[in-house]
C-alpha cells in the first residue's frame, strides 16, 4: 500500500466536520454538516494491494448522506473490504442498560457473534478495553475455523473517553503494527463510521425521548381528569349517601305509623338501598385505594409472587404455557407495598408475554442472601419478536419501578436461553412516601 503522494506526512489519518443535531418541521432529529476541513482529495486518496483507490474523503461525505443504521455498516463493510488482508469484520456496541456486546449488524454472522459474547463471559473484552490496544486472538469457535489458519483482529472503540464497543474482523494476518499505514486507514474508516453511528443512534434517542414526552404529556393531562373525575365521585357518593339515609328513615317511619302497610314491600325498598350503598362503598374504596403516594409497610415477596399467580393462572392454563413457583421458605419481608410489587410481576409478564404463542414455560423463583431479597422470573421465550422501541420503554418502566426501591434490575434474552429478568431488593432501605 502507498500514498499517491510520495511523502505519507500528507497523509491525515482523521477527517474533522463540525457537526450538530437539528430538530425538523415534524419534530424529528437530523444530522447537519456545517463545516469541514479542507482537506484535498490526493491528501485522503491511498491505493491497497496497488490498485485498489480508497477515498476518504468521498467516503465521509458518503456516510453523511446516510441516515440508517443499516446504511452505514453496508457502507463501512463495503470500503474495508477493498483492504485485501479482512475476510469480515462487524462492528459491536456496549448496552449500557445490560453490559452486553451487541452487533450493530442485524444480520451480523452467528459464528462471529458468539465468539465476541463468549469474549465478555471470560473477561477478555475488559482486558483489551483496559489495554486499549488492539488484539490479535485465535479464530477458535469450531474445529473448522482452529484449522483455518485465521485470526481475529479485536479493535477497541472508544467514544468520549468512553469504552463503547469492538471491532472484530476476521484476517490471514498475525500482526498488524498500530503505526503501519495500513491500521490507520483501517482505524479512520472504523473512527468515521461509528461516529455516524453515534449520531444516528443520538438521533433516534432524541426523538424517542420527544415521543414518550408527548405520552406522557397526555399520560399527565388524563391523570389531571382522572383526578377530577375521582374529587366529583367522592362528592357524589356523600351526596348520594343522605337521600339514601332519608330513604331507609321514611321506610322504618312507614312502617311504624302504618301496621297494615305491605312489609314485604317496605323490606324490598330496605334491600334496593342496601344495594346501591354496597356500590357506593366499593366505588369509594377504589378511589381510596388510588392515592398517588401509596405507605410504605412490611410485604412479603412471597405473598405478593402467590398472588400474581393466581391471577395468570387460568391463562397460562388455556394457552399450555406451564408456570413453576420455585418459592425459598421463611423469607424476610420488604419494606413496600403489594401494589408496586405487582406492578413489577404484571409488567414483567407483560413485556415478555409468553401468551403470544401455545407452549414454553416460566419458573418464578425468590432467594434470600447477602441481606438482599432476590426474583427471578426465567422464560423461555425471548423477546426478539417486539419493536426495540416497546422493549426499551418497557425496560425503562421496570427500572424506575426497581429505583423506588432502592435495588437492581439485570436483564438477558437469546435464542439458546430464553429470557432472564432478575431483581434484586435491599432488605435495608429509607422510608419515604
């Protein structure tokens, strides 16, 4: 590989733009370049292998011409495959929320996808996040590929100082110098196209947080009703109670001053208004039982997993979807209240909603240890099959319901496992409303 140019001091490894985030006429985010650099197209030029013409330069304004995720890995995949000595290579970010290597790729290759994710359980990852330098690993994940003779070349990324994510990319190569000419165009395509990534992920994440803005300002306004609904029930229900009374008054007096009066009829009118003060009381205590600040008292996980399940009982049944309680005896009890307890189960259940489909299992299981109160809800089925957006606003629900409590919430789903959801709740914790 050579420059065009004959001194490779002209070269310059990074492109620089000024660019920001620009909110449209429909509410959605975009990307906008101001500026640029001028930076010559014979400075970003270079040739692999002799004959192979790599533009930088063209290939940025490429990337900024793009707006989806799948755009830009089709484009990245594209230019670094004109480096003759890469087979594959994909591009994994960290979930923050999970700590788990994901492709960016949807159809990212399997082999390559499990052979980073068994990197993070052996701590591999960490070390060469730690080391922040490239490595170069066995290519291991099956007999075929011990014998092939390849590597994996894993290429930390870091955004703002920040591990973010890796690279791996197959190679016939053993070692790649991080100051040969080579690694650098390998290190400026990936550098431009993850911050592409970042922006558009940015993006969408703005305009996620505008749409769940936009639910939950109409979430609010239908509270403010409900609540003025609530205050004219319970008016009503004192003001329904005293006709009433006067009622029940009349036909007692009735009675008295009239012997011969119909006493079975007298009685009917006795049982209407029994009635309708049953109605009144259980309409009452709904709207006592709603109260924004629920108190806080001793509950007991198990009672609260007992109860959850007599709910879903039947329609686990109906569907052939099998439930195990797997309940550890003599737990301590939480400091909470059964309602946010239930929350917690009922939007559990709902997120994975194993009812999709006839068949597949849960086993609800609690634990007791280290002076935390342990659930775990494991299903075998994943959640592959709903948009990231409904998964993500349903995670975000059972985390702000976990923070209540002061504890944690662990999240896992794939194919080979089914689904993990763990929380974890301090036995100790501050009273508050």
């Amino acid at each position: 590989m050579r420059l065009i140019k004959e001194n490779r001091r002209d070269y310059l490894p990074f492109l620089s733009s000024v660019e920001q985030l620009e909110r449209a006429n429909d509410g959605k985010y975009k990307l906008k370049v101001i500026t640029k650099l001028p930076i010559s197209r014979e400075q970003v030029s270079v040739l692999s292998g002799g004959n192979v013409k790599i533009d930088l330069l063209s290939f940025s304004e490429k990337l900024n011409s793009l707006y989806q995720t799948d755009q830009i890995i089709e484009a990245f995949k594209s230019e670094i495959s004109r480096l003759s000595f890469f087979l594959d290579a994909e591009i994994f970010s960290l979930d923050d929320k999970t700590s788990e290597c994901k492709p960016i790729n949807k159809s990212c290759d399997q082999k390559l996808y499990y052979y980073v994710k068994n990197f993070l359980k052996n701590g591999i990852l960490d070390w060469i996040a730690e080391s922040k330098n490239p490595k170069f690993l066995p290519w291991d994940v099956d007999n075929a590929a011990s014998t092939s003779g390849l590597s994996c070349l894993v290429v930390p990324i870091f955004s703002n100082n920040r591990f973010s994510g890796v690279l791996a990319a197959l190679t016939n190569l053993k070692y790649l110098s991080e100051d040969s000419f080579e690694y650098k165009t390998l290190l400026t395509i990936l550098n431009q196209s993850f911050a592409e990534l970042e922006f558009v992920r940015l993006r969408d994440e703005l305009n996620k947080t505008y749409s769940e803005y936009q639910i939950l300002q109409s979430k609010l306004f239908n509270d403010f009703k409900f609540a003025a609904i609530g205050e004219l029930t319970s008016k009503s229900i004192e003001e329904i109670g005293s006709p009433l009374q006067v009622i029940m008054s009349y036909s007692d007096l009735l009675q008295k001053e009239n012997p011969d009066l119909d006493e079975e009829a007298t009685e009917f009118i006795r049982s209407q208004v029994h009635t309708i003060k049953e109605i009144l009381d259980r309409l009452g205590n709904f709207i006592n039982n709603s109260d924004s600040k629920p108190k806080l008292y001793s509950c007991s996980i198990n009672t609260a997993i007992t109860d959850f399940y007599k709910v879903i009982e039947h329609s686990l049944n109906a569907d052939s979807c099998e439930c195990v309680l797997d309940l550890e005896e003599n737990i301590p009890s939480i400091l909470s209240n059964y309602n946010s307890l239930k929350q917690i189960l009922i939007n559990s259940f709902s997120l994975i909603n194993p009812l999709r489909g006839t068949g597949g299992g849960i086993i609800i299981q609690s634990r007791y240890s280290n002076e935390t109160i342990i659930i775990k809800m494991l299903f075998t089925d994943t959640i592959d099959s709903i948009s990231n957006e409904d998964k993500d606003f349903g995670l975000n629900i059972l985390k702000h319901l976990m923070d209540k409590h002061e504890g944690e919430m662990r999240f896992s789903s794939d194919s080979g496992t089914g689904t993990n959801l763990i929380f974890s709740f301090p036995l100790k914790r501050k009273m508050r409303d």
